[in-house]
C-alpha cells in the first residue's frame, strides 16, 4: 500500500471522529458529555497523519478503515427503542450516577419537563405517593398502546436500556414520536401518566438520554 493511501485512510479516520462529533449521528452512540472527547481524537488523529503514514503497516491501516464502516452501518438510523433490554431495578443507581446527567426536577418537589428516567429514580429514591399529583410534561416513543419509552444510557449506546412510562390516555402509533402533558398519578406500587393533551412531535437531537 503506498504511502498516499495510508495518509488517506489515517485522514479519513479523523475526520470521521470530528464529523460524529459534529453531527447529529454522535448523539445516538454516545452521552453528550463525550462528544467532546470524540472531536479531540479526530484532531488528534489528523495532527499524527505524517507519522502514521510513515509507520503504519499495510494490514494497519486497512485496520483504520474499520471505524469507518461502523459508521456507515449506522448513519441515519434512529435507535431501536423496542429491540433495547428494559431498566431493571438494579440498574437504577448505575442510569442515577451518570457524568453530566442533568438535575431531577422530581427530587426538589417540582415537575415541569421532565424524562421517563426522571420519573423512575424519582419514584425509585421517593416512593411512588411522593410524586402524585405532579404536573410533568415527557417525550418519549410511544408503543401505540399505553406507554411512551426512551432509551437511556449510562456510557455509550452499547449500554442502552429501554425506560417505559405507563400512560393513560390515547397515544398514536407505534414508534412515533410523543410529547404528553399531564400529571402523575399511583397505581398500586407504581405510578402513571395521566394524559392530559397528547402531540406528536420530531425525534429529539438527542434521541438517547
């Protein structure tokens, strides 16, 4: 392999890390905090182009090429909410902990916009009777039947987990995008949303929380 095809395959591969970055694509593999972290290696990678052409093997670098048909098997795909595992409970504490998760409405006494994963650990930290009556607005996919859901992730899409919210009220159908209004109510050990108004809506720029 020549020396040109290497700088090629090297350079490609750093821009492929800023454009992932860079674009929507990056939000559905990984948390918002690391995109960052992924522009820095694209950078990184274009600054070592010379000395990687220089010393890299032929077999290394068709080796490169690998992220860059990972990235083409994903471009424009929406993740599969319903092909992702549920939360369990004992994944709580883990989906809780995240680098860069946003603060819980729910845990202050408020509720306003909030997520599917916000009302699990809150309901999961306060006990379902905690959050009744609270007026929330939430965004998820719906099933088409009585639940929205959201795929959350503590690292990178990899460790994806569907988080359901039951719903009462009519959704639309299946896989489409729903925002509810309305408030939250028990039922039995767990709680609800009761519907209040329901729209469909676009897919987030961060589909994946």
């Amino acid at each position: 392999m020549s020396r040109r095809c290497r700088i090629a395959i090297a350079t490609a591969v750093g821009l492929l890390f800023i454009a992932t970055a860079a674009s929507g694509l990056g939000a559905h593999l990984v948390r918002g905090w690391f995109l960052p972290v992924l522009a820095g290696t694209g950078v990184v990678v274009l600054a070592c182009v010379p000395e990687a052409a220089r010393r890299t093997t032929a077999t290394g670098a068709l080796l490169l090429l690998l992220p860059i048909g990972a990235w083409l098997g994903v471009v424009g795909q929406q993740p599969d909410v319903a092909a992702a595992p549920p939360l369990v409970a004992t994944d709580g504490s883990s989906m809780g902990n995240r680098l860069g998760a946003a603060a819980n409405p729910l845990l202050t006494g408020a509720g306003g916009n909030v997520t599917v994963l916000q009302v699990l650990l809150a309901q999961s930290r306060l006990g379902p009777a905690a959050l009744d009556g609270r007026a929330v607005v939430v965004t998820g996919v719906s099933d088409g039947r009585r639940s929205l859901s959201r795929l959350a992730m503590v690292c990178c899409i990899a460790d994806a987990r569907q988080v359901p919210l039951a719903v009462r009220g009519p959704l639309p159908r299946a896989g489409s995008w729903v925002r509810v209004s309305g408030h939250l109510r028990v039922e039995r050990t767990s709680v609800v949303l009761v519907a209040d108004s329901v729209r469909t809506v676009a897919a987030p720029a961060r589909p994946v929380l």
